[in-house]
C-alpha cells in the first residue's frame, strides 16, 4: 500500500518520486491533491489516466511563493493583491502563463492561461520545497467522484496507483480552493474556501460570475462534478424513512434511514470542513439523501454550489 504516515523521511521520498515522473497524492488545507512534475509531460498524463478525467480540464500549479509563480506567469495588479493578502492558502489564481514557464501543455488543456495556487499546508510546503519543481495537482478523487479530505477516501478512490499517499490527517478546510480569473478585472470561476466577501473586501470592487459560454471559461466546472452514487434530492424540510438525511443547524426532521448534521450549531466552515466526507458516509447508507437547506452566505456559496452540482443529472460525467 502506498499509503503511509506524512513524515521528514517520507516526505523526502515522495519529492525523489515526484522527481522521477512519479505521481504521488498528498494533503493541502483544502482537499487531498493528486500531484505531479508540471513540466513533465508523461507525469502529468498519468494524473488524467489515474482519474480518468476527460483531458480538456485544466489542472492548478502548486507552487512554494510567489516568486515562483511570477516565474510562471504574469501577475497583474488585481492578482498582485489577492496573492498578497491570501497566499500561502486557498486560492487560485488563474494568469497569462510566460512563453518560458516550461510547463506540460497539458496542464492548462491547451490554455494560454495557469492556475497557479500557494499552498498553506506544511506537509503540501514541504513536499512541493523538497521536490524543487512546480506540482500539478488535481484533487485526488476518480473523476466525478466527491473531493478527498482524508488520506483513506484517496486509497478508496485510487488504490496502489500513486507511488505515494501521504497522511496528513483529515484536512482543515474541506471544500476546494477558489478559483479567480484575475488577467483583467477579476471573474469568480469556481466558488470556494475563500468567500467572496472576503475576496471582494480585498479587491474593492464586486466579484462578477463569468457569462455561460460553449466552452467553459472554468472547464471543470461541470455541471454534474462531485456525484456520489446516490441521488441528492436539495432544499429537504422533511426526510422519508427510506432516505439518508444530510442535516445542518438544529432542526432536524425525524425519520431518516441515517442521519450525519453538517454542523448542529448551523457553522458554515464546520460545515465545510465536514461535506465531502458525509456524502461519502451517507451514499453508502441510502439511494437518495435528502439535503436540508443551507444559507448561502460566507462558504455556503461555495457549499451550494459544490451540493448543485452533486444533484445534477448524471448525463456527463
Ligand atoms: O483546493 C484545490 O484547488 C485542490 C487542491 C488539491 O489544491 N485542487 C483542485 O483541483 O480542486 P481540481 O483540478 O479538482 O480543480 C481545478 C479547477 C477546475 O475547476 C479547473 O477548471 C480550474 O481549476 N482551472 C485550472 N486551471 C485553469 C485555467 N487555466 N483556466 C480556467 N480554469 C482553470
Ligand atoms: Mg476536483
């Protein structure tokens, strides 16, 4: 088994693998990513070939700084802003990628933009400094599947095949990093563990979502990403007994087949922290699971969205 306790030694062997053109899954605050060397071709094809994820979605640069990151792409003042006041943590900063950045084509899907985030978890600081190379990484969950937040869901997921699993416990925040394109004025692609309040009290301005397109600005944003198995029936007031009960706040209909609250004291980053993770209990419990409302401010934003597309039909996945 490749999964093994986050330590200085395995560390240092997972960075060696990285290296080699290895992949190898480790934890950040937000969900477990999947990493690989960014300039490295082959590397980063074994990624979509692990996940079985369709190869036109981009994937996001980790990196140690941001001089780093200014190596890879241009910054523009807006960008400069938002890395100052959130890096190193869960942001992801979507720029023009420099002719010279030396990165895989096929980590922005033919893009000529990067997604580049700095992460805050000391054990994604040290592998990405020990390895001395950009690491692409997307969550490390089968396409489709609900975001990893402890080192066993990705053994569930994806068995022996990276090199390594690191295990740096559950992770803190639980729901993805968000995701901005700053080339211009700032568009919000993906909600996340950022709210937008917070994004927009930096910036100084409103946060504007991208217009729907043909070809989505944000290509995994797809309607129907983190399914479990079951059906999510949303906006639930009342629970029937053959159906599984995402719960959040107090009032808790009876009744449920199972029951996981999200957060009984109605806390939207305890809730956060807790979401993937309960999906994944409560698929295996019932066919449906019904989903109590949830405010949508702060990271409900991002909760709702990530709960939206869980309930979505499942006709492309
Ligand atoms: O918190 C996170 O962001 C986690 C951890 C591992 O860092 N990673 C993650 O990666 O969620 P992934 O691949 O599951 O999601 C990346 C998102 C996708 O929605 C993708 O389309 C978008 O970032 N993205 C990446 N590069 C992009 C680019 N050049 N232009 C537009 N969107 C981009
Ligand atoms: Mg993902």
């Amino acid at each position: 088994m490749p999964l093994v306790p986050a330590t200085t030694e395995t560390i240092a062997r997972a960075a060696d693998a990285l290296r080699r053109g290895e992949v190898v899954a480790f934890p950040t605050e937000t969900v477990y990513g999947l990493g690989a060397d960014a300039r490295n071709g082959l590397a980063v094809a074994r990624i979509f070939e692990i996940k079985g994820r369709p190869r036109f979605n981009p994937l996001i640069v980790h990196v140690a700084d941001r001089a780093e990151a200014e190596r890879l792409a241009v910054f523009t003042e807006q960008a400069a802003r938002l890395a100052a006041a959130f890096w190193p943590g869960p942001l992801t900063l979507v720029l023009a990628k420099r002719a010279d950045c030396g990165l895989s084509e096929l980590v922005s899907a033919g893009l000529d933009s990067v997604g580049i985030r700095v992460p805050a978890h000391p054990v994604a600081r040290a592998l990405i400094a020990a390895a001395g190379v950009p690491v692409a990484a997307p969550s490390a969950n089968r396409s489709g599947h609900v975001s990893p937040t402890t080192a066993q869901h990705v053994a569930a997921d994806l068995g022996s095949a990276p090199a390594y699993i690191l295990d740096g416990g559950a992770t803190a925040v639980g729901l993805e990093s968000t995701v901005i394109d700053a080339r211009a004025d700032p568009l919000l692609l993906r909600p996340g563990a950022i709210s937008r309040a917070d994004l927009e009290g930096v910036l100084g301005t409103s946060l504007a979502r991208p217009r729907a397109s043909a070809v989505p600005a944000s290509p995994g944003q797809l309607a129907s990403h983190y399914a479990p198995r079951a059906a999510l029936r949303l906006d639930a007031t009342t629970v029937a007994a053959d159906e599984a009960l995402l719960a959040f706040g107090a009032n808790v209909p009876r009744g449920a087949a199972a029951v996981i609250n999200l957060s009984p004291s109605g806390d939207l980053r305890e809730a956060a922290a807790n979401l993937f993770g309960a999906l994944r209990a409560l698929d295996a419990k019932a066919s449906t699971i019904a989903v109590m409302p949830i405010p949508d401010d702060g990271l409900g934003e991002a909760i709702n969205d990530r709960l939206r597309r869980a309930a979505a039909p499942r006709g492309n996945r």
